[in-house]
C-alpha cells in the first residue's frame, strides 16, 4: 500500500476562496489517513471539508467530524 502526503497543516488562516481547499474537496469519497496533533491516528473515506480545513471522514464505526485545529497531516492511499 503506497501513500502519498497531500497536506500538512499550517498556522496561516485558510482564506475563503483557497486553491488548498478546492483541491481537498476534489478528494470526496477518497481514503485517506489522518494524523491528529496528539499523535492519534485516523483512517476512512473523506465526506466533506470546509475552509477551516475541518474533516468529516465516514470510518468503520461511524461518522466522525475532526477539526481542522486539530489535524497535523493527510495521507491519501492510491
């Protein structure tokens, strides 16, 4: 399984009409791993993002929404 890093997360404001986010949302229903500022680890298909970079990933057990504060980097698997 190869994986390939399609973002990591800055302290700079994501503006409104941000090529960062419209390139995210292209990657709908896409797996991807999520690594979380406390080290905790998430993988599922990405639902949704938004311009604070806030994620919602389907998982086995359920729906989760992480924050966008929250998130360190994004793997996508190809």
């Amino acid at each position: 399984m190869s994986y390939k890093t399609i973002a990591e997360k800055s302290e700079t404001p994501i503006k409104e009409n941000n090529i960062f986010v419209d390139e995210l949302g292209k990657l709908k229903d896409k797996r991807i791993l999520l690594c979380q500022k406390d080290n905790e680890i998430k993988e599922g298909n990405l639902i949704a993002v938004d311009n604070r970079l806030n994620i919602v990933l389907e998982m086995e057990d359920g729906i989760e929404v992480i924050r966008g504060n929250t998130i360190l980097y994004l793997v996508i698997h190809e």
